[in-house]
C-alpha cells in the first residue's frame, strides 16, 4: 500500500464516478484556520474526524487564531489579543484534526501533495524544515491581504491590519506616542493618516477616536487629545463605504465629521513616507502614523499554484460548487476565492461568507465522500453593519421571515454586530460554551481597564 507523506495516513483509491473510496480514512488538509478555514477544520474533525472516516489537517502559518474582524479594535486598544486568541493545537485536540504549523509554499497536483515552507524562530534557527502533506481533498482558505496598488512608501512607512501582530504593533506605539505627548505637553501633536474609507477605515477612525480619550483618562494629565491629536481618513473614491447604501455611508460620515476627523474623499494616495502621505491632486496629509486599509489582494502564492486558475488579484477562481475550475479535488473558499455570485460580479470577502462557504464545503465534502456530487453554493447576503465604537452602530439587515432589508441603527444594530462574532465562537465551540465566555466576558468587564493600557 502506498503511504502518505506525513502522518503515515493511507492513500485514497478512486472509486466508480469519482467516489471516494478510501482504503483508509480520507485525508483532507485545510490550509488557513481564519474566519472560513478554522470553522471549516473544526465541523469536519467533528463529524469524520471522531468517527475515524478522515483524518483532518489545519496548515496555518501562526499557532493562534483571532477573528479578523476584530483587529482594528485590537489597533485601537479596545480589546486586548491575548484575550480573544485560541491556539490552534488546543482546538485540534478538542475536535480531533491535526495541527501542522507552517505556511503553504506549493502545491503539487500530480502527487497530491502540498509543501509546507520550513518554520523558523526570531534568532534564524529551524524549528520544523520544509514539508510535504498529502491529500485527498484540498480547502484552500488562506484569506488576503491589504492591497497597496505597488504605491511608493507603503511598505516601509505604513502599517496594515493584515495580522495580528500588525494590530498590536501599531497599538504599542500609538500608546507609547500618546505617553510621550504627555511628557512633551500641549506642543506635541500625533497625526493619524487612514487610507482607505471601507468597514475596516472608518470603523478604526471611530474606534480610535474613543479610546484615545478614554486613555487620556488613566493618569495622562497633560494629554489633551481634542488639541493634540489628528484624525484623517484619505479615500480616492467618490464617496465613503463604496458598496454599501446611501443612508449608511450618510450616517457614518455625520457620526466621523461631528467627531472632528477629517474625511477626503476622490484623494488618491500616490506616495507615504515618514511625515505622512501625498495624493495625486498634490494635497499634503501629515501622518506620524498611517494606516493602509485600501483594498484587498491575495498572497503571490496564489498566483500559480500548481497551475490552478486565479485572478489579477490573485484569488483562485472556482465553480459555483467552489470547486478549483481544474482541478475537482480541490477547493477554494473565503477572501482567497473568486467564487461567481450576480451581474458577473464575485461574492464580496466578508467574515459571513467565509462562513457560509465553510458550512457549504463541509457539506460537499460528506456528498463526496458519499459519491453524489457537491451542490452549487449561493451567497446569502444578510446584510452590513458599521460599527462607530462607542458613537453608533449603523445599518441593514435581512428580515428574519422575508428577504427584504430593514435599516438598523444604535444600540440594536450593535447587539447584531457583536453577535456575528459570537456565531464565529459557537461555530468553533458549540452554544454553551459560547454562552459560558459571553458571561464570563461581561463580568470581567467590570474588573478591567476600559481600554488596553500598554
Ligand atoms: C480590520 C478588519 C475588519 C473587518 N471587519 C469585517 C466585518 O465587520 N464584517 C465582515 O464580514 N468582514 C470583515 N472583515 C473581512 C473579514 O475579516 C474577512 O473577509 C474574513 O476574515 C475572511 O476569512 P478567510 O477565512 O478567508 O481568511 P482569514 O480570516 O484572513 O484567515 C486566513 C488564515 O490563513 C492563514 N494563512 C495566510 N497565508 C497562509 C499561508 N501561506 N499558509 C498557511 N496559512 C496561511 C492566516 O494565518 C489566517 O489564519 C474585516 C477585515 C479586517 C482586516
């Protein structure tokens, strides 16, 4: 018998009309464990995992998982990481996948194999080399990353919100920013350049406007952030929240102009450099720290993976049934797919459709296995919420018995928000569980700084 690369799991063997009749368990990797890839993970090692009928891998490059919606709030300091983060080898253990450490590298259609790129420490040493993991089924979920259109200055003066650590380091130093403009006294000022007026934007210019003050609040006395701190969100589209209604783009600009932040919008970013960034009509934007949340792009992994199809933004593009176009056994879902949605457009990447096609795919992969075909997924879109920190919540959302949307706003619109993040934890923990940390969580809210202090 012919033996797979790591974890010694047998072969599958094809059966009649592409059935897979497997010798031994079915082996699917899942590379990327965010918001689609982890639930994904976690509802197959569930099902087939604890049952012995797959062995189930999640390849992830971090070792902790944190829903990425959450990361401007990490940026601001609203919620601490540490508190949110789930390791990836604990939940491996608790729903019976395996964990394998390491960034996907290649993919080697011919064998079945993908190769894991070798993991190393900060000092340079080796702590796992370069690896191959067989499969029989490959989901492809490893999201994307903000899109710098190759403008000059990005990568080396501004930061992201593509990661973690991102949203950390950019916490730390804005805190370290505003301790030291309390030192310097009312002469000191900190520029905030934000580039890009989407979700993540606009909801960041809110959220930092709040907890920048709250901040002040813990003992910074000399800090006066009403003079000596500056907000700018730089759109180069004709209005904020493209995409989104009217009324939604409306309310957020009234909430962020009251505010005091300055919103220019058809300003495109040309150039970032220490001082701040430069737009194509010549306006100069200070910015002792600029936030680039401009469009999103995929990893040039992608770009020619083993020869799969993708886009010029790097998504692997799949059937209806979110199925590589060339390739059945392999499939492609959340931010890193361009999956056909309406009036030739794709479905948008969201946290709710990674969701979705997380559920979808683990379904396709039961009806492989049973040798019926896998069903064509279609997006449902419930609708969109920005979320203004501490200001406003403001909305629409899919009625619960027709499909026509309602506008939402203040202090309903915020308890949906927040529970698309609790649907994330019940998808990877069950109800009571989930219903155990929502409680847990509001009381220690009482015990807490109100805002990350460090
Ligand atoms: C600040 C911010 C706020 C957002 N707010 C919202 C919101 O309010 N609502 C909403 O619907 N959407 C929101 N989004 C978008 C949403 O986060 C994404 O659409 C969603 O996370 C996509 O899920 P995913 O599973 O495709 O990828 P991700 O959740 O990004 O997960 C990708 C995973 O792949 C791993 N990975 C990456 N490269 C590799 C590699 N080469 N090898 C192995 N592993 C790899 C990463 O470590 C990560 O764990 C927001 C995004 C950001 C950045």
């Amino acid at each position: 018998m012919e033996r797979a690369l790591v974890g010694d799991i047998p072969r599958r063997q094809e059966g009649r009309a592409g059935a897979l009749s497997a010798v031994g368990a079915h082996r699917i990797v899942v590379v990327g464990g965010g918001a689609g890839g982890l639930e994904l993970a976690t509802r197959l090692g569930d099902r087939l995992g604890r049952r012995g009928r797959a062995h189930v891998t999640l390849v992830d490059r971090s070792r902790t998982h944190l829903w990425k919606p959450l990361l401007h709030e990490v940026a601001a300091g609203s919620m601490d990481m540490h508190d949110h983060q789930l390791d990836y080898l604990a939940q491996a253990r608790w729903h019976r996948f395996t964990f394998a450490l390491g960034a996907l590298a290649a993919l080697d259609r011919a064998a079945r194999t993908i190769t894991v790129a070798a993991v190393i420490d900060d000092e340079g040493g080796e702590i796992l080399p370069q690896r191959q993991i067989g499969y029989d089924t490959l989901v492809i979920a490893i999201g994307s990353e903000s899109n710098d259109f190759n403008t000059p200055g990005v990568r080396e003066h501004a930061f992201t919100l593509d990661n973690t650590w991102q949203a950390h380091l950019f916490h730390r130093r804005l805190v370290n920013a505003c301790f030291r403009a309390n030192y310097a006294g009312v002469g000191e000022r900190i520029d905030i350049a934000i580039v890009g007026a989407g979700a993540t934007g606009v909801e960041l210019a809110a959220e930092l406007h709040n907890t920048i003050r709250v901040l002040a609040g813990y003992g910074l006395e000399n800090f006066d952030p009403a003079r000596q701190i500056h907000l700018t969100v730089v759109e180069a589209g004709p209005r904020i929240l493209a995409g989104l209604p009217d009324h939604i783009a409306e309310g957020t600009l009234r909430v962020l102009t009251d505010l005091g932040v300055d919103v220019l919008t058809s300003e495109k970013v040309v150039s970032v450099d220490a001082k701040g960034l430069k737009t194509a009509s010549g306006r100069d934007v200070p910015g002792n720290f600029v936030v680039w949340a401009a469009g999103i792009r995929c990893a040039d992994v992608l770009a020619d993976l083993g020869g799969l199809e993708s886009n010029r933004i790097n998504q692997l593009v799949v059937k209806p049934t979110l199925q590589c176009t060339r390739d059945d056994d392999i499939f492609a879902i959340g931010d890193c797919a361009a999956a056909p949605w309406k009036d030739g457009r794709t479905v948008p990447p969201r946290a709710q459709s990674a969701h979705q096609m997380a559920s979808h795919v683990s379904k396709s992969i039961d009806r492989r296995m049973r040798g019926e075909a896998p069903l064509a997924y279609r997006y449902r879109d419930f609708g969109s919420l920005v979320s203004l920190g501490d200001y406003d919540t403001v909305g629409q959302i899919m009625g619960f018995i027709s499909s026509e949307k309602f506008r939402v706003e203040g202090w309903f619109a915020r308890f949906v928000y927040i529970s698309l993040y609790r649907q994330h934890i019940w998808a990877l923990h069950g109800f009571w569980r989930m219903a155990l940390d929502t409680l847990a969580r509001m009381i220690r809210r009482q015990t807490e700084p109100k805002v990350k202090l460090h």
